[in-house]
C-alpha cells in the first residue's frame, strides 16, 4: 500500500516485525521512490514493468552509509515480481549486492 493513500507503510511494518524476530538490521530507508507511479495492482502484467522505470533511487539509510554485507529485499505481496525487479535492480547498479527477496503474500500463479 502506498503511504500517500493508506497513512502508513505497510510493508515496512511487516519488514520492523520481521527484522526484529530475527535480528536482521532494518534499513527502511535503503530504497526511495522517487517518482509517482501508477499502483501496481491498477495494472495488467505486461505493464508493470514499465511503470515502474526509474521510480527507485538510493534512500538516505544507503546513501549515507553503504551496505557492506548483502541485503534482503522484503515486500508485502508479489504479484509479478516488477517491483522487487526494480527495487533490485537499482541495488545492484549502485554496487549493493541482494541475497534475496521475501514477500508476505504472493497472488496464485496466473492471477496476477
């Protein structure tokens, strides 16, 4: 969910859980969004790729103090994986690797 529509970040509040039942370093902060986009879900599959070019961009947390291990990627629900894609591949063009990705939720294969 977007902050902007909902109040609150959803999946950096599942992230805080997450990092704090397993001791992980939360860093929400890592990743910015840094351009309006048209909501994921508001989209067919074949074009939430393209939306999603160029949204992302270092956050403060990375800019300010690069990761030096590499970083998992959380997420509240993945549909088509384009915004786990994105997120990631900024990560790596900014030389942070990713370990992986986890997601809360997953949509059932050919729904999404």
């Amino acid at each position: 969910m977007c902050l902007a529509s909902s109040g609150f970040n959803q999946a950096e509040l599942l992230a805080r859980s997450f990092c704090q039942m397993t001791g992980l370093k939360l860093r929400s902060q890592g990743l910015e969004r840094t351009r309006q986009t048209v909501r994921q879900f508001e989209l067919p599959a074949n074009e939430r790729e393209q939306n999603l070019v160029g949204a992302f961009h270092l956050g403060s947390d990375f800019r300010h103090r690069r990761p030096v291990r590499p970083v998992l990627i959380l997420d509240d629900i993945y549909t088509t994986g384009a915004t786990v894609r994105s997120a990631a591949q900024t990560l790596r063009q900014e030389g942070i690797q990713v370990f992986g990705v986890g997601a809360i939720a997953a949509t059932l294969k050919g729904k999404g």
